[in-house]
C-alpha cells in the first residue's frame, strides 16, 4: 500500500517536471497563447479591483520603506538642487531659443513624444516578484491599440516596451531587464551606444559600445538614439528621455567603452505610464 | 493531508489569491528597496501542511497562473514552486516538525532556493547582461521577509486547513477517547451542577 503511494507520488511529480518542461519549449519565445489570453481575461477584473483595494495598504507600507529613504535621499536633493539651479538660468534661454526654432520650422509638438504616436495612458496592476524579471503587467491591451514594441513612458521618460498582449492587458519589459537593449545617444554630444541594464539594479544601466574617442561627462543626458536603416527602423522614437550619466570614467571609457547611467524613471515605483502606440515603425 | 472537495476549494482559493495578492500588493510595496515574495513561502507552509504531493501541485498551480498572469514563457515559475513544495512536503515525511521555528525557518530557506531557481530558469532562457551585486542582497532580503510570511502564513493556513490535517484528526480522536464515558442513562443530560 506504501509502495503504491510512493509510486503514484514520483509519477505524479515527473507528470508535473515533464510538464513545466513542455510549457516552457512550447511557450518559450511567443508573445502570449491562448491558455495564457484566457486565464488573464479571467483575473483581469479581480486584478484591477485587488489593486485599487490594496494601494492604500500599500502606500503605507511604501511610505516606511520612503520614510527610512529620506534622510539619506534629502542631502543628494540638496546637491542636485544647486547643480540644478546653475543649469536652470543656462535652460530657460535654451527652452526660450527651442521654442522659437520650434515655431519657424512649424512644429507643434509640446513634449518629447513625437508625432504619428497615440498614447495610451495605463495603469501597472502586476509586477514580477523575482529580481532575475523586470516585468511589469499593464491594464491596457490589443483591445485598446496596443501591440507589441510599442515603447512605454512615465512622467520621467522611457521605462521599457511592450513584450507581449492580450485583449485587456499587456506584458512591459522594462528597460532594466536583462533582455532589454536600448540603442541610445548621449547629448549634447551626440555619442552613440546601446543601453543594456545591470541586473539586480535598475538604478543603474551601462551605456556600452561607445566611441572612444570621445569623451562622456558626468551629468550629460540620455535619450533613445531611434536610428533608421532602409526599412528597418527602431522600436523607439528618438530623443525620448532615458536618463543621466552617473559615472564615466577616462578608464572605464578607454578600456570597456562604456559609461553607468541612472534612468529618470524610478523603475520599481510605477504607476501610471504611457504606451506609444501607432507610430510609423517598419 | 485529508482531500474532500470542501479542502480542495479552500486549497484552490488559497493559491488564487497568494497569486493575486503577490502581484497586486507585495510585488508593489517595497521595504528596504525589496519587494517581499509571498509565493515561495506559501508554498513551502501548503507542503509542510499537506505533504510533498500536496506541495508539488500547489507549487506547480500557482507558479502556472503566475506566468499565465504576467504572460511569461508558462513553466519557469511552475518548475520552480513544484520544486520548492516538494522539498517542503518531503521535509515535513522525513522529519518532526518539533520548533514553531522551523516553518519560518523553513520558508526563509526555500525562498532563497526559489530566488535561485527563477535566476536558473533566466539563464536557461537567456540571460546577456551583468548581474549587479545588489542582486544578493535582494535574495537575502527576500528570504528574511520570507521567514516573517512563513510565521504568519503556517499559523493562518494550519487554521483554515485544519478539518483536513491528518494529526489535527489524531489529535481530536484522542481527545474524544480519553473523556470519561457516562452511563446510558446520562447521556446527553447536562452536569448536576449545571443543572442546578
């Protein structure tokens, strides 16, 4: 009797290890199947509402881990406050001369995404819980325009792109996955490299394959570099904000050809965010 | 574990709503800059309670509707769950389970495995980039957490799974063989000092 329930027991585990295996190579490489559009039609209602219901406990308990964050936060603000107040006299006549130049070429665009992308606001009702996945699961889908590599912003700048859709919700790979790769250019210099993240760190990207001979400062801003060749063409718009040079060392320029940037978007807060969806991508 | 359709239907909602709650409130609240993981605990106290089969199914359900929910690749996170209720259950065939320490404990260390395990699932798809050294603190923090859900979660679900846990049921029968039994005739009337 004991023996038989041992048996039935490993045939049973095998049954789901050959299993998980199966799903895997079967699944590995799709955007989503049809198991995967059903079961999330199903929980996407008991999602959303689950999330409205828990942000007030989870602003609390957000609220401790900031409050602990503060101090240390508080004397980094500072600096940055003088450095930007250096900056900001230098802006105001650079937004004032952009303006203009805005005008005599005739374009009306207010911000940094550009024209021919419809964006779709979204709220984040899932993120994955390991650190190995920066995935986070959006409330809008196919049904709403979305599809697949269209480019996803915050209020900040780029956070990621679609991965995969179903008719209520979408999969966004964030930047500081370790599938993500952004090509990317610094300005104003105009240096160009591909953004590849550090896994564990989503403050932290590494801007690699760049020129070296030329040199990247501390500070500089970076934007998607949306670069077209023939009919093939970037997933990302160019000049989307991505984020600020932290390190750029002569030896780490010279030797690896790379520099660490923090991105603008704080990566493991999100809430809502834009996806771009149409645009003009071949 | 004792399976009627009553614990079957508090097994399945259990499991629904650790996905649910794990994606919608931990994966989203952070502490110390970590986002606890409910999933692995939940599992390991399912196999602790329930045995290794018991373990392994859960395991493999929830890590399904985790990958169905977040449209991954589905299996990674069945592999891994199955796996870590598994061991879960397989501990508590092998061993006493003698401390109110040792489910905590228990979590905190199958978490770490389960961290270890989604990072090999990512390998094993792919993996081109550096791994930052945060990622260690991650998983440690991650497993600490782990072992506060464990206490909680063993103390909560032993309640709620209680009808069906084998020694719970010893536990009852004897209590009902040791009471005195009164004659017939007493039966069913109440205490003389009741009554008065």
């Amino acid at each position: 009797m004991y023996r038989k329930q041992v048996r039935r027991r490993r045939a049973v585990l095998a049954l789901l290890i050959v299993g998980s295996f199966v799903l895997l190579t079967v699944t590995y490489g799709q955007g989503s199947d049809g198991v995967q559009r059903g079961v999330s039609t199903i929980f996407s209602p008991l999602q959303s509402v689950a999330d409205r219901a828990l942000k007030p406990a989870r602003d609390l308990v957000n609220w401790f881990d900031e409050t602990f964050d503060a101090k240390g936060r508080n004397e980094r603000l500072h600096d940055e406050l003088e450095a930007a107040r250096e900056q900001a006299v230098g802006s105001q006549a650079a937004l004032a001369e952009n303006e203009q130049l805005r005008n005599l070429v005739g374009l009306d665009r207010g911000g940094a995404i550009p024209s021919g992308y419809d964006p779709v606001t979204a709220r984040v009702i899932a993120r994955s819980p390991t650190v190995w996945f920066a995935d986070v699961t959006v409330d809008v889908g196919s049904g709403d325009g979305v599809e697949v590599d269209d480019p996803v912003v915050s209020g900040d700048g780029l956070i990621g792109t679609v991965a995969a859709v179903t008719g209520s919700t979408a999969r966004v790979t964030l930047i500081a996955d370790s599938s993500s790769a952004v090509s990317a250019k610094i300005v104003p210099s105009g240096v160009q490299g591909v953004l590849k993240p550090s896994v564990g760190d989503p403050g932290d990207l590494v801007l690699d394959f760049l020129d070296s001979e030329k040199r990247v400062g501390k500070g500089q801003s970076v934007v998607t570099a949306g670069w077209r060749a023939e009919e093939l063409e970037s997933n990302y718009p160019p000049n989307l904000p991505i984020g600020e040079v932290t390190e750029a060392s002569l030896v780490e320029q010279e030797a690896q050809q790379q520099v660490h940037v923090r991105p603008f978007a704080d990566l493991r807060e999100l809430d809502l965010v834009q996806v771009l969806t149409g645009g003009s991508r071949g | 574990m004792i399976l009627t359709p009553n614990i079957l239907a508090r097994l399945v909602a259990i499991v629904i709503g650790g996905v649910v709650l794990q994606l919608s409130f931990f994966s989203q609240v952070a502490l110390f800059h970590v986002s606890p993981d409910l999933l692995p605990a939940l599992v390991v106290v399912l196999g602790l309670l329930g045995g290794s089969l018991t373990g392994a199914v859960c395991g493999f359900s929830a890590g399904f509707l985790l990958d169905c929910l977040l449209i991954v690749p589905l299996g990674g996170g069945s592999l891994v769950l199955l796996g870590t209720g598994y061991l879960a259950g397989l501990f508590r065939e092998r061993f006493e389970i003698h401390s109110a320490l040792v489910p905590p404990l228990l979590c905190m260390a199958l978490t770490l495995f389960a961290e270890l395990g989604f990072g090999a699932v990512k390998v094993m798809l792919g993996f081109d980039a550096p791994v930052s050294t945060l990622v260690v603190r991650d998983v440690l923090l991650k497993s600490i957490f782990a072992f506060f859900l464990g206490w909680g979660l063993y103390a909560g679900l032993r309640r709620v799974l209680r009808p069906a846990l084998v020694e719970e049921a010893t536990v009852r029968r004897r209590g009902r063989r040791r009471r005195p039994r009164l004659p017939r005739a007493e039966r069913g009337r109440r205490p003389r000092a009741m009554r008065a």
